[in-house]
C-alpha cells in the first residue's frame, strides 16, 4: 500500500467514527456536493442540493440577525449603564455650585459628549454671580427653548440632529467645532419657565435624528424633578 492511500485511508476511517466532523464543516459539505454535481453531469438537477443551497443562504441570513440582535443589546446595554451613571452624578450634589459644576465636568466624561449647556429661561437678566460656576448654565429670554430646539418643526422632548449655525446661541465660542447635538426639552412645572439641557458633539454622526431617545427622554425626565429642588 503507497503512502497516499494509506493517508486515503486514515482519512476513510476517521470520517466513518466522525460522520459529524463533515457534515458540520459547511466549506466540506460544499465541496461534496459540487463533486456530486459535476459527477451526474450538466443534464441533471439536483433538488436536495438545491434545498441545501437555499437553506445554507437561509442559515446564513438568521446568523447574520443573530449578530445584529446581540450587537444592538450590549449598545443598548452601554447606553442605560451611562444614563445611570449621569443621573447619579446630577442626584449627588448639595449646592446649586456644585450641581452647575458636576454639569460641566463630570456629565460630559460619562456621557462621552464634548461639552453640555443648561439653558433656562427667565424674564430677569442673568445674575453676574452665575458667571463664577462656568459657562455651562445660558440665561435666555423666554420663548427662545422652543425656538431653538423645533426650529419652525414640531417641538419634541428629545431632538437629535447635525448642528448648524444656531449652535453658537447656546454653545458661544465652542460652537465651531460642534458638529452634532442633542438636546432635551425640560418641564420645571407648573408657573415656571421651560428649560433645556444640551449635548455637543465634534461628530457629525454622533447625534443622528434616526437614534433612539427613551433613554435620552428617561435621563430629561429625572434631571428636571432635580432641578426643581433649585428652583425655589
């Protein structure tokens, strides 16, 4: 017996113990029925290798959602652990100070954002002592969240889009790298003026309209009751 069928047979023996070994190996499989093929000639069809073919595309397309699903859940996942972790850091602190700068050092870390604006609305002009505490807290007339965030479009709580010229109304000096932005709609209650909280981005796709907002809405949602504890 030659070498070469001595390793034909080793190879014989092994797939008569392990029938599994071929038939879960689909490049082998492939390669079995395309010699089957050309072996019964052009002039025949062979309906299970048809089915086989439809049913490895079939397996290839559930594999591939498969993937998708699971990619999507740990994003998903990633997200709320960040949103926790925000609404944690805005709930912790005891001053006014404290809280405007937790907003403009610890958020955007966590967030992983480039810089974040508290918009509130007043009839008063700013106090000069806010200027102390950071840039991250803008006074504005009221009218002007509304404005600003539906820009002549149907006002949202949440709205996510590529930034523009606007930008600079809320984000001054730094609006010229801010590419995209997203920003809250808060509700201080009743007999008080609306605000905003808002997020930068040096990205363009950072921020897209075609994102989900729950977890955006939720983090709104906490931050304005916090907020009221300052809006005596």
């Amino acid at each position: 017996m030659t070498e070469q069928a001595a390793i034909a047979e080793d190879i014989r023996m092994r797939i008569l113990r392990e029938p599994d070994v071929i038939l879960e190996d689909p490049d082998v499989m492939r390669a079995l029925i395309t010699a089957n093929d050309r072996a019964m000639g052009g002039n025949i069809v062979d309906l299970r290798g048809v089915a086989m073919e439809r049913l490895e595309a079939r397996l290839q397309r559930l594999e591939d959602t498969h993937r998708s699903v699971i990619a999507a859940a740990y994003e998903n996942l990633a997200g709320m652990t960040q949103v926790h972790r925000a609404i944690l850091s805005f709930l912790e602190p005891l001053t006014f100070e404290e809280f405007l700068k937790s907003l403009e050092t610890d958020l955007p870390q966590i967030l992983r954002v480039g810089r974040v604006r508290l918009v509130l609305e007043s009839h008063e002009a700013a106090d000069p002592a806010l200027d102390q505490v950071g840039r991250v807290l803008n006074i504005v007339q009221p009218g002007f969240v509304a404005d600003y965030m539906s820009q002549g479009k149907t006002l949202r709580r949440v709205t996510l889009r590529r930034a523009d010229g606007n930008a600079r109304l809320v984000f001054g000096r730094d609006a010229g790298w801010v590419q995209s932005e997203a920003c809250l709609l808060l509700d201080f209650g009743d007999g008080r003026l609306p605000g905003m909280l808002a997020f930068a981005a040096d990205s363009p796709m950072h921020f897209t309209p075609n994102q989900g907002t729950d977890l955006l809405d939720f983090m709104g949602g906490v931050f304005e009751r916090a907020m009221r504890r300052w809006l005596g």
